[in-house]
C-alpha cells in the first residue's frame, strides 16, 4: 500500500466506523446499561427540581403553610443528595469503561502493527503510525468515556423538558419553541463545519508528528551539512498550518455558542413576557408555573447546544476510527499458514528454485535465482550494490514473499513453516544496528527470560563485548540511551552479535555486519564467529572481500542473477566479476 493511501481509504468506514466502535463495548454491556439507568434517574432529578420550586412557589402565595414548605425542602435536599450519588458512581463507571476500552484498542492496534509486513513499514511514515497509535486512539476515549452516554442524556431530557411543558401548558410550550427552526438550521451548519476543521486538525496533527518523528531521528544529519534553518521553516510552515486549524476549530464554538445562548435568552424574554401577561391579567397559569418554564426553557437550549458539540466530537472520534480501522484492515503481506508445519529442530539447509522476486511486483531484483545450501555449510553473496543480495537475506527469514518459484527450508517450502519458528531459528547480524533504550542485559536479551543471565555473559564473551561491557559504571545493568548513542559503532555492533548469539540460532545472517568496525575489532569478531559458526549455516553479505575469503562458497550476484559460484580461489582462477572486484579493491587499499 502507498504511504498516501492512508488518507484515501478512510471514507471507506463511514458507514462501519460507528458500529465498529460500538462492538468493542461488548464486554462492557452491563456497565453501559447501569450508566443508562443512571442517566434516567439524573434526567428525572432535573426535570423534577424546577417542580418542587415551582410548588413551593404556589404555595408560599397561597396557602403559607410552612409544613409544606419544609417537605418541599426535604425532597429537594434528596434529591440533590441522589444526584450526588448517581453522578459520582455514573463518572467511575463511564472512566473506568471508558479506560478499559482504550486500553484494549491500543492494545489490538500495536499488536496489529506488529503483524505487517516489511514492505508496509518500507512505505508508511513512522510518525502517521505513532499518531494512530496515541493520539488517533486517545480521540476515542471521550466517545467511551462520555459522549456516548451524555448523547443519550441530552435527548432524553430535551424529549422529557418538552413533554412536561407540553403537559403543563401546551400554547406557552409552542410559543418557547418558536426559535427552535432557527436552532435546528445552526447545529446542522455547525455540524457540517466543525466536521471539517476536525478532519483538518487530524491531518495537521499527522504532518507534524510525521515531521518530528523523521527529523529528530535525522537531528545528526541536519546538524552535518548545516539545515537547520531550513528545516525549522519546514516546521514552523506545519506549525502554523496546525495553529490555524486548531484556530479555526475554536472560532467555530465561539461563534455557535453564543448564537445560541442568545437564541435561549430571547425565547427566555418571550416566555416570561407571555406568561408573565397571562399570570397578571387572567390568571391562566400561576407564578410557580411560570417559574417551572423559565428554568426549563433555560435548560431546554443548553442540552441543545451539548448535543451539536457532542455530534462534532463524535465525528471527530469516528474520524479518528477511520484512520485506526484503516490500518486494522490492512491485510499482512506474508500471511501464515493456517496449518503452519512446525520442525523438530532447523538444521539449515537453504534451497531457493527458480525464485523470482520484486518489492513493486513489477521490477524484479531476483530472477531465476536457485541454490542450496547444506547445513552447517558458510555461503557469502558479493556484488554490486543492488545485485540482490539482501533481498537473498529477506527472503530466507520470510519478511516479503516471492512471486515465481520456491524457497525450501530443510525441504519444506517456506510458505508452509511457521513464521515464528522459522525467525527464532534465525539470527540476523545487519549493519545499522538498532540498540534500544534501557540497558545492556535486556537488549542482549530482549526481555526473553527464557535466556540466562550466564547465557548473556557467554554470549557476550564469545564476540569480545564483554570487554567493554564490565569496563562499564554499570556493567549490564548499563543504562542505555535511545539508539545507544553513547556507545561507538563497534560497541553497538558486538552488542547485537551478542543479541543474536544468546538467542541460539540455527541460521546465521550477516549483512554487512562488519562494516563499521575497526580492523582490531574486526579480528577479534572474527576469531569468535569461527567458533560459532561451526555447525551452524552462515550466510553472509560483504562489499569486502576480505572478510568472506573462508567461506565454503561465494556466490557472485550480478543484476539480479548468480552469475558465478565457488571457493575463493576458484573464483579467482576463471578470472570473471570476482576476480575484477577483488583486483579493484586490492588497488584501492594499496592505493590508500
């Protein structure tokens, strides 16, 4: 999929996207119906107020009796008193929902994440990811938390004011709803209009978090070739994009309030006005009365206007699900079998046959490519930048699948084994090293407790990065910074050599694993890997011949093909592309 597609797909959810939404409070039913039972009891505690006033009212005028007056003032108290009560146990409920719900979306969301397949993480902005990840989610949790069940207290309780003013008066009710035509024609612009400056808001906010992400990672770069300031007017042009949409978002709730406060003060005015005539000339409705359809009419614009702002916060969350649902659908690439074979044990013997494979299904980098590996066998793929020879390393640990042919792992295809199974028994020695944030111990061991802390010493001991490591304040309880950007390119190397190695492969994968250590480091690795190596099939990808000289056979790959194939001498003896990159590169080096 393009990294552009994103944005295309969501108004594919529209009409799924609420529904959706609604399914993950599943588990949660009987809360939400608590919360539903609350909402019709504080709905009645409102509407019923205003009546103990107005009757106090009438009788205060009428009949003085301060008995009834007390009793009023009882009932009013409980019912205050409930209101209380339901209100705080409705809010725990609701947040406590409302959290569990979140909790379990960001949860399916990143595990989704986990599942894609290589080519989408190749095509999909880091920051767009993190954005649905925490802010596209944390737009859901005031749908859960609030909207929903608030929604449903506003309608009740405009239906419940306009029937009980109905009841009470039915041609005083007509008159105070006389400017509701005008209220109706407002929300539906409002609704329409806020949509919007909501989407653009998401789509601001994910520019600019896709910006960040992109260019604090890249900081070094920048700083290197002096960007700077070209790079913070890139920001400050996205900052202001964002101002002006958060802007815009605050304009249209500071215009559509007050228009409706306003609207709800003149029919206040019309109100009082006409009853006010009725209660003095003929005494058709009492004080109390009037009193009642003043507080109502008062509340009776306010859940109106609630419910405008909540429709538009509800579009705004369902904007939100769209672009999450967008990656929940998003189908992997490489898909597991669903009766996956699962091996005793990999020995590692690789066979590719006719295998042809390209990123874009169209350009192929590998054609006609077939080999085998034996176990326990060293195989090193040299040629020219682009020849294919990482996509060969791809390939066996199945993170994109081909299109023509067959990849055999100990004579299974590898479309059938289990991905699991298949990447454990793989240990994949690449030469940007990714060291992530914590300490040494845990990124030798990623947090698998399976391993030992005696197996991270040996492994680290094997490739030498014990040296190091107990030279450091901490030793392996070492903090470490994101990316490891206090350790060296090598320490952060032998740190992933024994990352791979704690974790017992059967395979082992070297991609340009030695580029970027020194030739006194180099030796040392060298020596440990001769070690390791032993029983185990080796494959590795090297520019420099030296490092790949003992390998039982080297494959030469020109432009997608294999092109030559043998030991090192013997390449060298049919005087072919190997023996011309390897003269390159002796004159290179006596030449420097």
């Amino acid at each position: 999929m393009s990294k552009y597609t994103d944005d295309k797909l969501e108004s594919n959810y529209k009409g799924s996207a609420l529904l959706h939404l609604l399914s993950y409070m599943k588990p949660y039913i009987g809360w939400m119906a608590l919360c539903l039972v609350l909402v019709l009891a504080l709905t009645g505690f409102d509407l019923y107020r205003p009546i103990l006033i107005g009757d106090a009212i009438d009788n205060f005028k009428e009949e003085r009796n301060f008995d009834v007056i007390l009793e009023i003032a009882v009932k009013y108290g409980i019912v205050l008193v409930l209101g209380f009560i339901f209100n705080i146990v409705q809010t725990w409920v609701l947040q406590k929902t409302g959290q569990s719900i979140i909790h379990t979306v960001r949860l399916e969301l990143y595990a989704h994440i986990q599942s894609l397949s290589s080519r989408y993480f190749d095509l999909t902005p880091v920051g767009r990811l993190v954005t649905r990840v925490t802010n596209d989610v944390e737009a859901l949790n005031e749908m859960y938390s609030g909207i929903l069940v608030r929604l449903f207290r506003n309608i009740v309780k405009i239906i419940g004011l306009a029937v009980v003013m109905l009841l009470m008066d039915w041609k005083l009710a007509l008159i105070s709803f006389v400017l509701l035509p005008i209220v109706a024609v407002l929300t539906v612009v409002f609704r329409k209009i806020a949509r919007q400056t909501y989407r653009l808001t998401r789509t601001c906010l994910t520019d600019i978090n896709t910006f960040l992400s992109e260019n604090i990672s890249g900081m070094r770069i920048i700083q290197i070739f002096g960007r700077e300031q070209r790079k913070y007017e890139e920001f400050e042009d996205k900052n202001r994009k964002l101002y002006n949409a958060y802007y815009k978002e605050m304009m249209v709730f500071a215009v559509f309030r007050p228009l409706i406060y306003i609207l709800s003060i003149i029919s206040l005015v019309i109100v009082l006005g006409v009853g006010a005539k009725e209660v003095l000339a003929e005494e058709i409705i009492s004080i109390g009365t009037l009193y009642i359809f003043s507080q109502y009419i008062q509340s009776f614009f306010d859940p109106i206007q609630e419910l405008a702002e909540q429709f538009s916060t509800l579009q705004s969350s369902i904007a939100s699900a769209e672009k999450i649902f967008t990656i929940l659908d998003e189908e992997p690439l490489v898909k597991e079998d669903e009766n996956p074979v699962l091996l005793p044990q990999i020995k590692g013997k690789i066979e590719f046959s006719h295998v042809w494979f390209a990123y874009d299904d169209e350009n192929y980098v590998l054609r006609d490519v077939s080999f085998v590996i034996e176990p326990g066998q060293s195989v090193a793929f040299v040629g020219a930048t682009g020849a294919g020879k990482s996509s060969i390393l791809n390939l066996i640990g199945r993170y994109y699948d081909i299109q023509k042919g067959n990849i055999y792992i100990d004579g299974v295809d590898i479309r059938r084994l289990s991905k699991k199974q298949l990447r454990s028994a793989i240990g994949q020695m690449q030469q940007d090293v990714f060291i992530f944030e914590g300490n040494v111990e845990n990124n030798i061991r990623l947090h698998d407790q399976d391993i030992t802390m005696e197996e991270v010493r040996k492994a680290a001991e094997y490739v030498n990065a014990s040296h190091f490591i107990e030279k450091l304040p901490g030793g392996y309880q070492e903090p470490v910074s994101e990316r490891g950007s206090t350790f060296s390119a090598g320490e952060r190397q032998l740190l992933s050599f024994a990352r791979t190695l704690a974790h017992k492969p059967s395979i082992l994968v070297m991609d340009e694993a030695t580029a970027n250590i020194d030739t006194e480091t180099e030796i040392l690795i060298q020596e440990a890997l001769e070690k390791l190596m032993r029983g185990r099939t080796t494959i590795m990808v090297a520019h420099r011949l030296s490092t790949i000289q003992h390998a039982d056979c080297i494959m030469v790959m020109h432009k997608g093909k294999i092109r030559e194939q043998g030991t090192h001498q013997e390449l060298l003896a049919q005087g072919g592309i190997y023996k011309k990159l390897y003269e390159l590169q002796i004159h290179h080096e006596v030449s420097a």
